[in-house]
C-alpha cells in the first residue's frame, strides 16, 4: 500500500520565491501519487513563520485538495515552525519529509528517501554531495563547526542539515524531546532507530534572499552546542575574552619590562597571575553563564510556537 505523506515547507518571508517553487512542488507531488509512490492522503504541509510579507496570502489561496497550511502567530525560527508542522499532524500521516521551500534541496532525491523508507528505514537523512555552491568562507566555517561538534562529542551528521524523511514512529520519539531550543539535526541521530542517508546536490537559491546570515548562522551553530543562551550572560563571556587578550598583550608588554630591568622583584609574577586568572576566570563565568541562561529558558516551559490560523484538507 503507499504511504501516506506529509510533506513540511517551513516559509518566512518568501513571497518572492514562492511563485517560482511551487508548480515544481505541485507537479513533483501530483507525480508521485500518480505514480503510486504515496497515497491519496498524502498532503503538503506550508508553514508560515510569521512572515511580514505577503507569504500566507500566496499559501492560503493556494486551490489544491492537498495544500494545508500553518500560520504562526509570529516568527518562531525554522526548527520550531518544522516542529509545529510535524506536531500538528502527528499520527495522521505514515511518513514526514521536511525541505527548505526555496528548493535548494534536490526534491527529486524525495523518490529515493520513499525508496529507503519501504526498506525498512525510518530515518533517511539528506545529505549534500559536496559544497560547490557554498561560498569558501560558509564552506569553511561549516567544516570548522562539523568538526568541533565532533570534537564536543554531539552526534551530527556531516553535511546533513533539515532535509530528511521519518516515519510516524520517528517523529513520536522525536516529539518526546520537549526541550524549548530545538537543533533537530542534532536530535534524530540520538533517538536510535534504523536510518540511512541520500545524497543530492545542493542547488543555488533562484530568488529572495538567504534568511541565515553570518550572524543568525553562528548563533544558530552556538544554540547547537549549548542548546541555548541569554545574551546578558553573553556579555560577560564577551567580556573575559577581551580580557584574556589583553592580558597576554599585557603579558609581553611586563616580559619586556624583565628584560629591560625596569622592575622590582616579584612584581612580573604577580601582575601575571592578576591578569591572567582575572581574564580566564571571566571567560569560564561566561561560559557557564550560557548554560544558566539555557536552564533559566527551559524551567519557563514556554510554548514553543503559536498557531494562529490552520487550513486542513
Ligand atoms: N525559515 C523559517 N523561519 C526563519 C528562517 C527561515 O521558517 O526564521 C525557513 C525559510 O523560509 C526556508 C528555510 O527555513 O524555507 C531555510 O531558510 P534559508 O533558505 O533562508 O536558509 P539557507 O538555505 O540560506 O541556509
Ligand atoms: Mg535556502
């Protein structure tokens, strides 16, 4: 029997590409269940992440018996409005795909997730072949973040980033995670289960513009690793940072001063112990700053998004 599918589009202020991507959706979709590779029920699920342009007019008008879609009170960020899409329908569906709405993902690969899926797998991860389009520097800031979650011990996929099929079970494991900042990359190798992995080539985005920047892209890989932050206590992280480099400025600045015979003995090796204690132990308050603020953000248990409107066919 084919499955049912679901397929999550999380969207946030893509009024642009939304014209171009979505005959390439439809067309795609209408195949497969021509083509008997999912069933009827199957649906296609747009997320609205509190968009400020007009995203939800394009998708609310959309007139396809399989288009639902969510609108979000206002933005809640990417994993959350996927989590909002996958939460809103769990136990209606056999299978879940989430991809990025601008179709910077293969959609095609989406036959061969199905494929893996009827092999009994019940995560099958997208992962990208190579990083061609990527700029070098997001290339290799991405290999640096790889590596040092490796390194940090959190179990990640190289290359793998929202792009993946799971099954009802999957996303019931999954959904017994009710940690209010979600890294889902992070989270699906750790529920165990059978999985595999797809390769595809990652496409350029056509129109609009990429809603990561350097800045909510770093903040985004810092979230994977501390799972969250309050930005006062960031400061102060900040802060011992800046006074660690001063202090070894400082630091060369009293060797030469030893060297020079400018001092009296004993004062080199207590200047060196303030300066440098004073800015490691800054940097250590700031880091364990972070993890009071994650605490502080969890024991809220605050929602973790907001539905304000749901269209369901
Ligand atoms: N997105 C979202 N909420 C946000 C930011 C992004 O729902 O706060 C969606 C966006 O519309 C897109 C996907 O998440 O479908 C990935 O965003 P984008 O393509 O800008 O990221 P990139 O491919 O540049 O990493
Ligand atoms: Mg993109």
């Amino acid at each position: 029997m084919p499955a049912r599918l679901l397929l999550v589009f999380p969207c946030y202020n893509e009024s642009e590409i939304l014209p171009e991507v979505l005959p390439k959706i439809f067309d795609y979709f209408e195949n497969l269940v021509a083509s008997k590779n999912i069933s009827e029920k199957s649906r296609i699920c747009f997320v609205d992440d509190g968009s400020i342009d007009n995203t939800w007019q394009l998708i609310s008008k959309i007139d396809k018996p399989y288009v639902n879609a969510i609108k979000l009170s206002t933005n809640f960020g990417h994993q959350k409005a996927l989590l909002a899409g996958l939460e809103t329908f769990r136990d209606k569906f056999d299978v879940y795909i989430t991809m990025d709405v601008d179709l910077q993902d293969d959609i095609n690969v989406i036959k061969q997730m199905l494929d893996a899926y009827f092999k009994g797998n019940n995560i099958v991860y997208g992962v990208r072949e190579d990083r061609s389009t990527d700029t070098v520097f997001k290339k290799t800031t991405a290999q640096l973040f790889y590596k040092l979650m490796n390194f940090l011990g959190v179990k990640i996929i190289f290359n793998h980033a929202d792009f993946r099929l799971i099954d009802n079970k999957a996303l019931n494991f999954f959904l017994a995670y009710k940690e209010s900042h979600l890294f889902l990359r992070a989270i699906f190798p750790n529920i165990g289960l059978q999985s595999t992995k797809v390769y595809y080539k990652r496409l350029k985005r056509v129109k609009g513009n990429s809603k990561y920047p350097f800045k909510k892209m770093l903040a985004f890989a810092w979230d994977g690793i501390t799972s969250f932050s309050a930005k006062p206590l960031k400061m102060v992280l900040y802060f011992g940072v800046f006074s660690l480099i001063i202090s070894l400025i400082l630091i060369i600045w009293a060797s030469v001063q030893l060297l020079l015979g400018n001092t009296i003995t004993g004062w080199f090796s207590i200047i060196i112990l303030i300066i440098f204690f004073g800015g490691s132990q800054l940097f250590a308050l700031g880091i364990i700053g972070e993890y009071i603020g994650k605490i502080f953000i969890e024991t809220k248990k605050r929602p973790r998004y907001l539905i304000d409107k749901i269209i369901e066919k």
